[in-house]
C-alpha cells in the first residue's frame, strides 16, 4: 500500500518534559490504526505531532502526498456551548476552512456536499438548528460530517468511545468501515475491545510506540509493554480495558 506519511526517530513532549521517545510510525493508504496505551502514555501527544500540531523536539515527518486535505480530525471533547451561534450547516462548512481559507465564500456545490452529508448520518432536518441544542450523540455526528467534508486522506479520532451514544455506536463503526475504503484511520482508544474488533493495526504508545500487524494483541504482549489490562464490564458486554499506570519513561 502506498505510503502517506512517516513519523522518524521522533522525540517530542512539553517544555523540559519529554513524552515521546524516539517514535516511528508510517500511515498508509487504507491504514486502520488504533492507538492504546495508558493514560498519560502520550496518545494525545501522537496525534498533535501527526497533525502538525506539536513541534517534535527532535526526529521529523515525511510526507509522501501534498498536505493539502490530508486530516480530518475528530478531537475528544467537541461540545459546543448552547448559547454559541452558529448552525450545524456552518460547523460543518467549517471543516472546509483550511482548504479554502477564511475570506473565500462556500461554493453552491460545497453547501449541497453538507446536506448530502448530514443526511446521509441522520441529521438532514437539523442543518438549520443553533449547534449547541443537539444532544451529544448528535453533535458528534455533526463533528464527524465535519472531519470527512475535505475528503481527507487520514481521520483521525480520539476517543470516539467517549461520545458515541450507545444508539450510535454501532452505526458510528460501519460508517468508519466504509470510511476506511477511501481513507486511513487513525483511533485513540483505551477500550481494546472496540480496537479489536475494528482496526487492522494497533500502536501501543508508552513514552515509545510499540506497532503491532494486526488487530489481535495478547494481554501477555501488553504487560511486557507495562500496559497491564483489566475485565470490566459496561452493561452486559464485559470487555477489556488499559489500567490506569506509571508510564515508561523518566524525563
Ligand atoms: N499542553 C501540555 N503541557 C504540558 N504537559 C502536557 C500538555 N499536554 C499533555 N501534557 C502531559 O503529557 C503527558 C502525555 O499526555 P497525553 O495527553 O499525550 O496522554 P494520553 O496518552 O493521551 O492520556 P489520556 O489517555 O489520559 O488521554 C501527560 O503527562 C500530560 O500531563
């Protein structure tokens, strides 16, 4: 598969403090990739480096495509207050913005691409409501129109778990699989069931970035990562997910 983008030898954190040791990682076309590791492990950190974001200390990116439309970004908290005024059509025009600029108008065109949109997830009626009077099942749908409206050549998506309504959920994984015939994935999650049973490829980041070929990842694997794991059970489906633990690296 044809490669999009390579992370090299890259060291990168905050201030003094380094999170990230010497990361390679390269993202291909069709690529699924989840993320885990433990809290403060540096996933976040990954994706600010990956989305140009973060500066990395040392080590650099190598892009193998034009950068122009090359993320759509899903991040973990996009809730927006109900008293901010703005439409669910304009956040979505609004994924538009850097290719477009601030001062160029929306096309006829771009605008039928966000009713086609919001219709094919569900939303069609609620193009004109103020954003913040969805419920946060809605509002991430919206949020993901607007991650994929470029028609980026890499999603990424952190956490999707923590917003995805149980309504959703399901649908929201298919959509992602029929997503991923036209572009990478890239999904920070801490629960291993869901990476599981939708990635291709994992990455195991803690302090360093662990990749494994494919989806399947022992808990004997995940302990030599200092990643220690734990059953537990959200209704009646009991699944696996990382403890909560030190991370490997001392700054
Ligand atoms: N802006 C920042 N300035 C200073 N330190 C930061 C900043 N953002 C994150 N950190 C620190 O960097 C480390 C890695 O944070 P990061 O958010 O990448 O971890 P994570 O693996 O995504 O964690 P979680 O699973 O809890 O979301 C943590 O110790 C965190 O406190």
């Amino acid at each position: 598969m044809n490669e999009l983008l390579e992370l090299k030898g890259i060291t990168a954190g905050y201030e003094q403090t380094v999170v990230l040791r010497d990361v390679n990682l390269t993202i291909r076309e069709h690529d699924f990739i989840g993320i885990i590791g433990p809290n403060g492990g540096g996933k976040t950190t990954l994706l600010k480096v990956i989305l140009g974001l973060l500066k990395p200390f040392s080590g650099g990116i190598v892009y193998h495509v034009t950068k122009q439309s090359l993320f759509g970004y899903l991040p973990q908290n996009s809730r927006f207050d109900a008293r901010f005024p703005i439409s669910v059509k304009e956040v979505v025009l609004s994924g538009l913005m850097s290719e477009k600029g601030i001062f160029k108008g929306y096309t006829k065109a771009d605008r039928e691409k966000v009713d086609d949109l919001l219709e094919t997830y569900g939303m069609g009626g609620f193009g004109n409501r103020p954003i913040g009077e969805l419920s946060g099942g809605q509002m991430q749908r919206v949020f993901l129109c607007r991650a994929i409206i470029s028609s980026p050549k890499i999603l990424i998506l952190d956490e999707p778990s923590t917003y995805v309504d149980a309504n959703f959920e399901n649908e929201f994984y298919s959509v992602l699989g029929e997503l991923n015939k036209t572009m990478s994935i890239v999904m920070v999650s801490h629960d291993l069931g869901t990476i599981c049973s939708y990635v291709k490829t994992i990455a195991c980041v803690n302090g360093g970035l662990h990749y494994h070929e494919s989806n399947l990842i022992t808990p004997e694997q995940l302990k030599l990562y200092n990643c220690p794991i734990e059953l537990i059970s959200h209704g009646t489906v009991p699944h696996r997910v990382l403890l909560k633990h030190d991370r490997t690296i001392e700054n």
